[in-house]
C-alpha cells in the first residue's frame, strides 16, 4: 500500500474532483488579482525569456502555460508529483510544444545542468525540506527563480492559522532571509530580491478593491513593502 503523502494528496484530490487547482478555477476577485500579480512580478524579472526552463511544482499548468505566451522561453518543461495535476496541464496546452511530466522535485530524472534556469513557484511553503529541493534545482540548472508567501507579512501567518484552504494545504510562510540562506547553503547567490502584491486570495471583493488599491504606494515604499507585500520573487545564481 502506498503511504499517505498529504503535500500532494491533496492536490490530487483538487486536480481530480475540480478539474484544475482551486486557486486557479476560482473566479474570485482577489485570487484573480493575486495570480496576476505574480505572473507580473515573476515575468518582470525577465529570466524566463529564451532559456530553457524547468517549472518545477507546475501543477495544473496554468502558470506554465501563460508564461510560455508571454515570456517566449526556448523550451519549457513542467514537473508535478501530483499525476492528476498533470493530466489537467497536458490537456490545458493544447498541442503548445512544453513538456509536463509526473516527477519528484527532490530527485528529478534529469542530467546536470539539463536546464539554464528551474522557476520554483510557491512550491516551498508545502515542501517539507526547502532546503533539498533549492539544492537539486541547482543541481540541474545554474539560475533558479524562486516565487513564496512573504514570510515577514504578519496578516499572511494569520491566514495560515485560520484559512481553511490554507490548513488543508498545509501553506506556511518563509521570510526572504530564511530563503537566502538555503540559497547560499546549497552553493548559489542572490541576484535580485522583489516584493510585491498586497491582496491575498480568497478574500471578500470589497477587501480585494482596497488592499488592491493601497498596494502600490505599498510597494514603492522602502521597510512597508518587506513587512507588507504578499509575495517575494527571487533569482539567484550557482556560484
């Protein structure tokens, strides 16, 4: 009998019943403002452009998909240990020339440096060693691009305690210093650090206007935008 695994069964179980992840089916305002906000903030960095890329934690290929659009990678492959998941991704390219496949992030069946950059997006705050799965991104590729909750954001750790999506997805934070020590422990640097967005998902449309609203005088201001953005995107490079 296969052994529980709660970090994917239960995106399993959201790909299989739903067809696609609940973030991404969802037609909420703030979960459509907050996924918009991290393709943006994720393609400002303009790393993904004519590089090979592996998404790892690709999910339902709805980011994959869009960022095959809009940043013109040279190739894209896209990897899940969730198989439902991937089942929605290869139907949701329709005949688009990215690879998605059925893989474990802490030991992918790839050769080093079989990529020029790994896009980990939201996909350590469920992992349960980050550290691991920085390390093996390096190992295949010698850029990665890592997107996260903002660890330092106090509303977000309320969130994490009292959301029912977030405890049933076991979400949790990492502050941007936490994740650039694992960085430099797995033998990489940092090259850019952004903050950004404000509005989180799943929360009422009226909420979703004002914090929408606020957010960028939010994140054009030094010291509010570390505490207060929802999101931090970071490249960094193999030593």
């Amino acid at each position: 009998m296969t052994p529980p695994k709660p970090n994917v069964d239960v995106f399993e179980r959201d790909a299989s019943t739903g067809g696609s992840y609940v973030y991404t089916a969802e037609n909420r305002l703030s979960c459509r403002l907050a996924t918009e906000t991290s393709l943006n903030a994720i393609l400002a960095t303009g790393a993904l452009s004519g590089r090979s890329i592996l998404d790892m934690g690709c999910g339902d290929g709805y980011y994959t998909v869009q960022y095959w659009d809009r940043a013109k990678p040279s190739a894209l492959t896209g990897v899940d240990a969730a198989a439902a998941a991937i089942q929605v991704a290869n139907r949701r390219k329709e005949g688009l020339p990215i690879k998605f496949e059925v893989a474990d992030i802490h030991a992918l069946p790839y050769a080093d440096n079989s990529f020029d950059l790994v896009l980990m997006q939201s996909v350590l705050h469920h992992d349960d060693d980050p550290a691991l799965t920085i390390r093996e991104a390096f190992r295949v590729a010698p850029a990665i691009l890592i997107h996260e909750p903002n660890g330092y954001n106090a509303g977000l750790k309320v969130i994490e305690k009292t959301s029912r999506y977030h405890i049933e997805h076991g979400e949790k934070s990492y502050t941007a210093g936490r994740l650039v020590d694992w960085i430099e422990k797995a033998g990489g640097r940092l090259e850019s650090q952004k903050f950004a967005g404000f509005v989180p998902m799943f929360c009422p449309d009226w909420l979703a206007k004002t914090m929408k609203a606020v957010e960028p005088l939010l994140e054009h201001t030094p010291g509010l935008r570390v505490l207060g953005c929802a999101v931090v995107v970071l490249v960094a490079r193999r030593k």
